[in-house]
C-alpha cells in the first residue's frame, strides 16, 4: 500500500453506488482502500465483499445481523451494529474519506459525525441535504471540510463550474430522463404496478431511488441538494426532461453562454470524479458516440402530472423543515407502493397531505429535524 492511499470508508457498500464505488477503488489500487463497509441487511453480498476487499471493518444496521455475522468471519474483521456502529468508523483516524451512499434519512447523522471529524465526503445520499441544508452547510464551512457530490447532475454542475467566477451564474438546468412514464397519460397513473415503475428506461438503482425517479421527486430533491450545494435560490434552477440522459446537467452564465457535461449514464464516472477531484484520471469504457445518437431532445417538466416535482420546490420555498417533512412522507408513501399497500398515483397526495399539516419550524436543529422526521412518519403511516 503506497503512502498515499487514502482509506474509504463507504457507507452502503452493498447498495447500487456502494457496488459502483468498489469498482472504482479496485481501479485505483495505489490510491484508495476501502477499508469500512457497511450495510443495512444485505449480508450474504456484504459476506462477498469482505472476501473480495479484506476490509479493516464492517457495520451491518441490524444488530441481529451483525452477530450472525460475527460468528462466520473470523477475527482478522470487526464487526459492528446498529447506529453507534456507522457513527463510530467514521471517527476513526484510519479514514479519510467517508462515501455517504445510505438511502434516504438513514444518512444524516453518520454524515454529520463525519464532518465533525474532518472527514471529506463524498455525498451520495442527497436527502442528507434535503433535509437538513442548512445545518450541513454550517457545519461544512465550521469544521473546513470538502464535500463533494456524487449524483450525476450535481457532479456535472461542479464539473462546469471548474475555473469560473460562481458569481456570474445565471441558473442551473438539471437533466431529467423523465422516467418510465414521461409519455403514460395521467388517468392511467393509478394503474401502475411497482414492476413497471422499478422499469428505469436508463438508469441501474435501488428500489427506492427508481420509484422516485417514476414520480419525478428524485429529481425535486436534486432541485434541494442543488441549491444547498451551490447557493442559487429555487428561482434559479431549471429542470428540463432529456430523456437520452447524455447531458447530465447545465449551467447558463450571465452571458447567456450555457455549459454542459455530457457522459453516458454510468454512475462510475461521477464517484470517480468525486474521489480524485479536482483530478481527472483515465476511466476504461464505452464513449458517448455521437453519430449513433443522433439526436438530443428536451422538454418541459409537467408538474401536474409529476406533482412530486411541484411539491419539492415548494418545500424548498417553505424553508425550514418543510423539506425534512416532504422527505419523510415521500420515505414512507414510497414504501408503501413498494409493498403494493398503496397506488401509485396516491405518492404524492400523502405528501401534500403532511405538508398541508406541518407548522414549519425555521433554522432546524438536528434535533428538531429528527423530531419533524418521526412525527411525519407516524402522520403518513395513518393515512394507509
């Protein structure tokens, strides 16, 4: 191991970004280690990666897991559980880069510990800024740390904003694909089954993240973690539906020059990016091929039809813990559809239905955040 290896710890290593992030470390041999994995409950591809990795340690979320676990690999790995478990390794000395790539609200406070110890972060979990913008920005700029995006639309705004002057922004465009249902009529929304909304025209992810793209909030999210990142206000980012997911995201100057960065829709290249920035370094792969595309389309966003899109920025616009509470909901309706409880089109109702309850609390603490987050969901589990 060189000198300048830098240890990785990767928090959600059996899921979609955890496998893609372990194919790139595997690439750069000389420069990165994973040396943490964690999962929620996926033991037997956990039991797999620690074959293949050799890391220092493991954390497995169920504590149940974690021991069974324990009993079957040997001394040479520790085993931790729970959320002391995640909290603990990204303290620890032998980490100097912590990939937050948990889904959902699970990754906020393994993610504030993080910074707390000076750690750089490479967000993938973006309900971590949805959620709690505010707080995670403060906290960024006080402990003086990096944190660097990994979803492929914010990656490709960093990327297009390299050497330039982030005063002379005009807005931001955020690509969309549009999901398996940009040409379903709306009167046919409550008829989805969860097979057709997990059919993501471009994109290989979780479950979760699929479902969410269907309804068009991955991308209101995005439109959050955006402005947090970036610091442009809601008025000033674009969404408009490119279903080839070529260009990954624009940014207009004052000029009314427009920069793009363009990629096939493979999430290696942005985890790459994120792990060697500002660095480029040689990727093996397909290219984009320009004759064979032939051709780029865009469209506007139809925020009837994708009412989760609507709601998001209007979270954003609320402020506060409005957004932990579109999170919240969002969370649990779209786990709802998942266990076939409810339809698909009743997603985005229970959302509006929480925030049309909540009393918006500005400048959340964590605590309040986690307090907003607990009663949405108890809130949300009443309505199905």
């Amino acid at each position: 191991m060189s000198v300048s290896t830098r240890n990785i710890a990767i928090l959600g290593s059996t899921g979609s970004i955890g496998q893609n992030s372990l194919e790139v470390i595997k690439n750069f041999p000389d420069h990165f280690s994973a040396t943490y994995l964690t999962t929620n409950t996926n033991i037997e591809l956990l039991r797999k990666q620690i074959a293949e990795v050799k890391p220092k340690g493991v954390v497995v979320l169920d504590k149940r897991a974690a021991s069974a676990l324990k009993e079957t690999v040997g001394v040479n790995v520790e085993v931790l559980s729970g959320e002391e478990g995640l909290e603990q390794i990204v303290a620890r000395e032998d980490v100097d880069v912590v990939i937050s790539a948990l889904v959902g609200f699970a990754g906020l406070k393994p993610t504030v510990a993080a910074i707390k110890h000076r750690k750089t972060i490479a967000l993938a979990n973006k309900e971590t800024l949805v959620v709690a913008g505010e707080l995670m920005t403060s906290l960024v700029r006080e402990y003086g740390v990096q944190l660097i995006p990994v979803d492929s639309e914010h990656s490709a705004i960093l990327q297009c904003l390299l050497g330039e002057d982030q005063s002379k922004i005009a807005k931001l465009i955020l690509t969309a694909s549009g999901g398996p249902f940009l040409n379903t009529p709306k009167e046919s929304f409550s008829s989805i089954t969860v097979e057709e909304a997990l059919n993501h025209p471009n994109w290989k992810m979780g479950n979760k993240i699929t479902v969410d793209s269907a309804t068009l909030m991955n991308k209101g999210l995005e439109v959050i973690e955006a402005h947090w990142l970036f610091g442009l206000p809601g008025e000033r980012i674009e969404v408009v539906i490119h279903p080839q997911s070529i260009i990954h995201s624009m940014v207009e100057f004052v000029d009314g020059s427009v920069k793009a960065q363009l990629g096939l829709p493979d999430m290696k290249l942005p985890i790459q990016f994120a792990l060697t920035y500002p660095e480029r370094s040689p990727m093996n792969g397909a290219r984009v091929d320009f004759p064979g595309l032939q051709s780029m389309t865009f469209f506007e966003p139809d925020r009837e039809k994708f009412r989760c899109l609507q709601l998001a920025f209007d979270a954003l616009s609320l402020g506060g813990t409005a957004p932990a509470v579109l999170n919240a909901a969002n969370e649990v309706a779209v786990s709802a559809f998942l266990n076939r409880r409810i339809s698909f089109e009743k997603i985005p109702l229970m959302i509006e239905r929480a925030l049309s309850k909540h009393s918006v609390r500005p400048s959340p603490e964590l605590h309040d955040i986690v307090e907003v987050d607990q009663q949405t969901r108890n809130f949300v589990g009443t309505l199905f």
